[in-house]
C-alpha cells in the first residue's frame, strides 16, 4: 500500500502523499522529538521535514529507499535547526516533559499509573532528555534512529549517507556518552 502511495505521491498527487505522510507522521514526530527535546521544536521540525519532503519527493528513488530518505530529511532538518540555536540559549519556563510519553512509542515505567509514578515517569523522561540533548550531534542522530526509532544499521547508514561500520562506531560512543551521562546524573 505504502508503494502505491508514495508512487502517487510522486506523480504529484496531492491526496496520495497526505495519506503516506499519515503513515509516518508518528514516526517523523518521535524522531524530531527526541532530536529537538521538546514539543515546540519537534513540531515545528515536523512540518519543516513535510515541505522538505512534498518539494522534494520526486528525488527518491522508491518506495523501498522513502523510509531511509525521510530519516535523512529529519535528520538533517534537526541538525541544522540545533546548530542555528548553538549560542542562544533558551529555558522554558513551561515546559511540560509528560507529552514526551503521549508521542514515544517506548513510554517508561507503563506499568504504574498512579499519580506519584506519573510524576516520577514525567521527571525520568525529561532527565533521559536532557541526556540525550546532551550528546554531539552525529552520536545523537545515530542514538535516536537504532534505539528510539528502530531503525537497522543499514537503513541508517543509507539514511546519512556513512558507511555501516561507522555507523557501529557511533552508536557503541554515543551509547557510552548516554550512560556516563545518565552516571553522571545518577539515573543508571
């Protein structure tokens, strides 16, 4: 289904690529959440990768390449909005990290819903954030694409355009920074 959409979506078919970006709208969301670190940002990022990709759909080459295309978009979206905020430092003052488990698709501590573990699972999640925020941007984007989002070495490699053992390499550094970093802040 999603080949004969995105094919449609190709020839320009407006209605065809609304439902093939539903199917992955999720997907985009998660992927600019864990990247951006907050709501705003990651929707903002999200409709930024759908211009990317309406404008540019026609430059993929099939539907079996589209899900590592897109990846590249996100990730390249992010990276470029991070760096144009590198120096400017900005601190909400209403920042609400329990959307962070309404979007992921790996929520935290599911199993209680009591609102003292609702707390704890809200604070959990912002402190695993604020971990993630904290890695270079090539160990984050690598981070979030095998352990958030799933994606297999392969589709990364294709996704940003490296060769496979670096994307290995990556993911055991940005890995090792993640936990000495959740050490650090006494979470692992």
């Amino acid at each position: 289904m999603n080949e004969l959409l995105f094919n449609k979506a190709k020839k320009g078919d407006l209605e065809a690529f609304e439902a093939l970006i539903r199917n992955y709208e999720k997907l985009i969301y998660n992927a600019a959440y864990r990247m951006m670190g907050n709501a705003h940002d990651a929707e903002d990022a999200s409709q930024e990768v759908i211009l990317k990709v309406y404008r540019s759909i026609s430059a993929c080459n099939n539907a079996g390449a589209f899900k590592s295309w897109l990846f590249r978009i996100i990730n390249n979206t992010c990276i470029d909005e991070i760096r144009k905020r590198k120096g400017k430092s900005t601190l909400s003052l209403d920042a609400d990290y329990s959307d962070l488990d309404s979007h992921s698709e790996n929520p935290v501590l599911k199993d209680e819903t009591t609102p003292e573990s609702e707390l704890l699972q809200a604070e959990l999640s912002g402190d695993i954030q604020r971990a993630i925020d904290s890695l270079p941007d090539d160990y984050k984007s690598i981070v979030v694409m095998r352990d958030i989002n799933g994606l297999s070495y392969d589709d990364i490699a294709d996704a940003l355009e490296i060769n496979i053992g670096t994307v290995k390499s990556r993911i055991a550094r940005g890995r090792k920074k993640l936990r000495d970093e959740l050490v650090a802040m006494r979470i692992y």
